[in-house]
C-alpha cells in the first residue's frame, strides 16, 4: 500500500479527505497536519504522497514545498488549492510538484491523481492545464531568445490532452505512444516552463531560504 499524509489547516476539508483516503484499499494514511512547520517537526512515517496546501498559517505551502522536498526528495507532492493564478502555480510546479489539484476536484478525483502521481504522471486539474497551456500558446508565439525553448508538437498535444481531463495513462493511450513517452514528454514542458519567459519567476524563487 502506498502511504499518504496530508497539510491543510482547513478541519473540515482535511478530515473529509482523510477519511475517503482511510477508506482506499491502496493507500495506507499516515497523519494529517495543520501547517508545514508541524509536519516537519514531526517523526511520523515518511509518505510516498503528500497532499499540500498553498495558503497555510506560518510558513506558506510553496515555502514549505521547497523544505520538504530537501528533506524528502522521494516524497511525491500535490498541491491542493484554491488558488488559480500562474504565478502560485509556476512556482509550485518549479519546485518539485507533481500535481496541481483545485480544492474543489472531488474525491475519486484526488484518489486517481495520487495513483497517477505514483506511476510518474503530472496530474493537474483541467483549469489548471488551460492557464499552463494558454501561456505556451503566448509564449511560442512571440520571438524566442537564445535561452529559451518552444514547446514541440508533440508536448502540445501532450498539454491539451490534459486539458481534457486525461489522466497519465489515457494521454498515452490516446495519443498512441508508450507512458514512458508520456513521462519525458511532461518532463520537457517542466522543463521549459522553467525557463521560457520566466527569469524574474525562477529568480524570486530561489529567494526562498
């Protein structure tokens, strides 16, 4: 069973997810913490995912993304969320997310994405993949420097098929090719998003002590 722990100091959305999450056959649940900072604190079981909020008290879920992931590189982290905005999302994905889920995607819908985060996909809810999407559309269509990279065909029709809906999985289905395909594929538009147009982003970041 793959285990999963999650920081969110909304009572009533993490008791909901604990709760559907106890009652998944594949997961086993760790513990559930209220800020970033507790989570660090403490010694319980190191999860295979965690599910993050952004918006936390004390040290915020994008400080804490950067922490955690230096102390538990192999720690596969969601974003969990009310926050639409490219800048929070950019910087979540830069830093190590695997995913970027609105609060609002509904329980089978967590369930999955953790299960395709695990098998190495980049779950995002389908909003979410159209601001990703809308700013490579911007992006590809202005002049490039010699530092930056467009987006190929394929890694475009990798994207919208997120925007679909697709899981990990389904885009490989869909679009014909292997799921280690798709995995280098989400790899490169990570890659790229961390350097098309995104300088001042990238630089505010590593601010982050």
């Amino acid at each position: 069973m793959f285990k999963v722990s999650i920081i969110e100091d909304d009572i009533s959305i993490r008791n909901g997810i604990t709760r559907f999450i106890k009652m998944q056959e594949e997961f086993r649940f760790i513990q559930s913490y209220g800020s970033v900072e507790e989570y660090l604190a403490g010694d319980d079981e190191v999860p295979d995912v965690l599910l993050l909020d952004i918006e936390l008290p004390g040290m915020t879920g994008l400080e804490g993304l950067f922490h955690i992931k230096k102390k538990h590189p192999n720690t596969e982290i969601l974003m969990l969320t009310v926050y639409e905005d490219k800048e929070r999302i950019f910087k979540a994905l830069q830093a190590g997310a695997g995913g970027y889920l609105l609060k609002n995607t509904s329980l089978p819908k967590i369930r999955a994405s953790i299960l395709e985060t695990l098998d190495g996909g980049a779950p995002m809810s389908p909003l979410i993949a159209k601001k990703v999407l809308s700013f490579f559309a911007v992006e590809t269509h202005q002049t490039a420097s010699a530092s930056e990279e467009q987006l190929t065909a394929r890694e475009i029709e990798v994207a919208r098929s997120l925007i679909d809906g697709n899981t990990y999985k389904q885009v490989a289905y869909y679009l014909h090719i292997s799921p280690g395909t798709v995995k280098q594929h989400i790899k490169n538009i990570y890659r790229k998003l961390e350097v098309n147009s995104r300088v001042q982003l990238i630089k505010e970041f590593n601010k982050i002590p």
